[in-house]
C-alpha cells in the first residue's frame, strides 16, 4: 500500500536518511513528508524516557484507485502506518476520513505493554511506527519492516530491505521485524502478538521411514495429529497407499488422501516415467529420481489444507541424510519456506513447517522410530510398485544399512 520509513537516537545522518526516504518512494508516488520528534512531543504525560534521542517518522503513500482526491500526509499525530484499517469507521472515524487517521485515537502509548494490547483493537493490515513517552514502538502483523542499528547514531527502518542497502556496512544485513511481533526501539524489546495457535499437526505422510517416525513422533509429543497422503502417479502409489491407511489405523488419527495430476510436471523422473530407479548407494548419493519442484508443490497444498482444516503445523520427513542428493531436503529449504508463510495464510492465522527428523541420518530416525514403538512391518519405501519391497532400488538399499546399524533385521527384508 506505500512506505513508512525513520530513525530513532541521537545522530541522524541526513545523507543516509534523504537516500533511505528516496528509496522508499518505490511504493508510493504521494506524499513523502516527515516529521522531527523528541520528548517533548505531547503525550499528555511529562514522563519521558528519551534522553538526548530524537525521532523522525515518514511516509510514501500510494493513493487507492478509488479515492479521486490525495489524502492529508502521514504522519497522523505521531503516527505512520503502512495497510489498511478494516474497522475504521466502527473506531470513529467518520465517512471521508483516511483510515489510517484513527491510530492516534485508539492505541494506547502510555507504556509499551498497553501499547501490545490496544493493537488487538485493529481489523486489518499494518505494519506501523509510533512515538510514544518512551520512544518509538514499532508493530506489525504481515506487512513488512525492515530495521539497522548504526553505532554512534541509531535504529533506521523502512518498508523494504532495499531500502536500507546504502546505510548497511557490507557483510551484514538489515533485520526483519518478525511479522506479528511489535518492538520497542529504546529498550530493543520484542514480543509477539496473538496469532490463532493450537497443538494440531498435520504431516504429510508418504508412509515411508522418515514421515512416519515424525507421526509418532509428533503423536509421543503431544500433538493432535492427522496424516495427509499425496497420490500423484508414483510407481509406489499403491503399496504406499495401501500402508499409509495401515499407519492411520495404528496411530488411531485421520486420514486425507490428495490426489495431484503430476503429468504435467514429471519431466524425466523414473518415479513417474518408464525410465529406469537407479540402484544401491549410487542412487542413493544423487538426485536420480529427483521429481521437479515436488516438495514445493505437495508442501504448498499441504499448507492450505492445514489452514482450511485449522492446523498450526506442518511436519514432514525432511531428513539430513536425504539433503546430500536432493535440494529441497535441505533444512535451509524447510526454514526458507516456513518464513514465507506468514504471508501465505490469512491475517491472524499461523501454519508453521516443522522437520523432527530434519538432523537427523537414516541409521538415527531408525533408532528413534524403534524407541517410539514405530510399526516397520507395515511401512513403505521402496521406489517400485511391487507386492514386496525390492530390495536393490536406493531407498530398500538405505533401509537394510539403517537398520543393519542399529543391530536390526528390517522387518520388510526378512
């Protein structure tokens, strides 16, 4: 919707702070204006807490189709906010107002924990900025603030990280205000704000070692566990299937069966193709059978079923092991992605990706999935779509060494 941008402390570098307003103008053409602040900005109370710091609160608006006229420029009684305010007019802003205009009436600055809570009266989007008796708070829900703390001067922020590059000395990173959290600039305080949460995971199941360790494993801990299984052509989609029913039946949790048309997407992955599954250790060190995109692609489906049907996470069998050949096995993969949900769900809601055999090697979640009391007889792995597991295809291969290490005979194998 536009840009809000700043500082907080003692030493403004004008030069920095003119190329950081400049490059905030990327998201929005009016307005532009800021404002100076100190402790004497009145607050209705003659406690501060500022010391010899200062504030400077702006704003870049990019002005709605529909509103023929450009508003009044931000800020708005010591207030900036980037979003739109759902609930304006129930607040008391009357017909013609800029909904943003309501935040100096209904948050309260009188401390930062009153601050926090008075946020819960806003429906809508914000990411803002606010200057209170003890500085400026920051708060935001999923849209973006980007802040970088400069000795000897003080805290700048923007909308975007692009917009602090200039102010940021190479090698390090402007950080992201964790989205749903509000800040605190003086004290460096952060806390989260309240989000839909609640202790119901769903993993997705393949019915193979690794994400069916994680269903006992999230089930041990205490989770309200549910099992999502994706059918999309696989030459193992029968055994898996047949076995990943056997596994709900034994946890005693639901079981969703999605089924995906992979056609499209298959390229020239023996999984999906009449191409031959590579063998042994060999197909187990690369990415023989590497399916294009598809952790991104079952993930993303994965996600908007947890939000529809009121999950708070995710959890899936990526594996240290399995990261050696396939990218998207990599925990940084899983971390990357579980960031980009914030934005992915709806306002106040939350789904996090979770990986419990993330660090783990296949010898270890065999071990682990032992100690859990994990059926081995009735799970799946191999990469055919025979009666029984072959024995030679990578994942049969893994298995065999897996347990042979923990002194075992796989079960599957007799």
């Amino acid at each position: 919707m536009c840009s809000i941008y700043g500082f907080y402390g003692k030493n403004c570098d004008e030069s920095l702070f003119e190329q950081m307003r400049q490059c905030a103008k990327d998201r929005g053409r009016d307005g532009g204006k800021f404002e100076h602040f100190n402790n004497n900005f009145n607050l209705g109370s003659p406690n501060t807490t500022w010391g010899e710091n200062v504030a400077r609160l702006g704003n870049w608006r990019a002005t709605p189709t529909t509103e023929l006229q450009a508003a009044p420029s931000q800020p708005y009684g010591g207030v900036i906010h980037n979003g739109t305010i759902a609930n304006d007019v129930e607040l008391g802003n009357t017909d013609g107002q800029v909904d943003s205009m309501i935040l100096q009436h209904v948050l309260d600055r009188s401390s930062f924990p009153s601050f926090v809570k008075s946020l819960s009266k806003i429906k809508g989007s914000y990411a803002l900025a606010i200057s209170s008796h003890d500085g400026i708070y920051l708060a935001a829900n999923y849209k973006p603030i980007y802040y970088f703390s400069r000795p000897d001067e003080g805290v700048y922020f923007s909308s975007m990280e692009r917009h602090l590059k200039h102010l940021v000395p190479f090698g390090q990173a402007a950080a992201r205000l964790q989205p749903y959290s509000a800040m605190n600039l003086q004290t460096q305080e952060i806390v989260p704000l309240p989000r839909d949460d609640g202790k119901k995971a769903l993993v997705v199941c393949s019915a193979g070692l690794d994400s069916t360790t994680v269903a006992y494993k999230m089930k041990a801990d205490g989770y309200d566990v549910g099992l999502l299984h994706f059918s999309y052509g696989a030459k193992a989609e029968q055994p898996e299937l047949s076995r990943v029913h056997q596994i709900a039946k034994d946890l005693e949790v639901p079981l969703d069966v999605l089924t995906i048309d992979y056609s499209k997407f298959s390229g020239q992955s023996p999984l999906l193709t009449d191409r031959d599954i590579a063998e042994g250790i060999e197909g187990a060190e690369y990415a023989h059978e590497w399916v294009p995109a598809r952790n991104l692609v079952l993930l993303a489906h994965a996600v908007a079923y947890a939000e529809a049907n009121e999950y708070t996470y995710v959890a899936l069998g990526n594996n240290l092991e399995e990261s050696g050949a396939y990218p998207d096995n990599e925990e940084e993969f899983t971390n990357l992605l579980d960031k980009a949900l914030d934005y992915a769900v709806h306002d106040g809601g939350q789904v996090r990706l979770l990986s419990p055999v993330g660090q783990l090697m296949k010898h270890e979640i065999v071990k682990l999935g032992t100690e859990l009391g994990v059926p081995w007889e009735i799970t799946w792995s191999c990469y055919t779509g025979s009666v029984e597991h072959c024995g030679s295809c990578a994942p049969c291969f893994m298995r065999k060494v897996a347990f042979e290490r923990n002194g075992l005979v796989d079960p599957v194998m007799l």
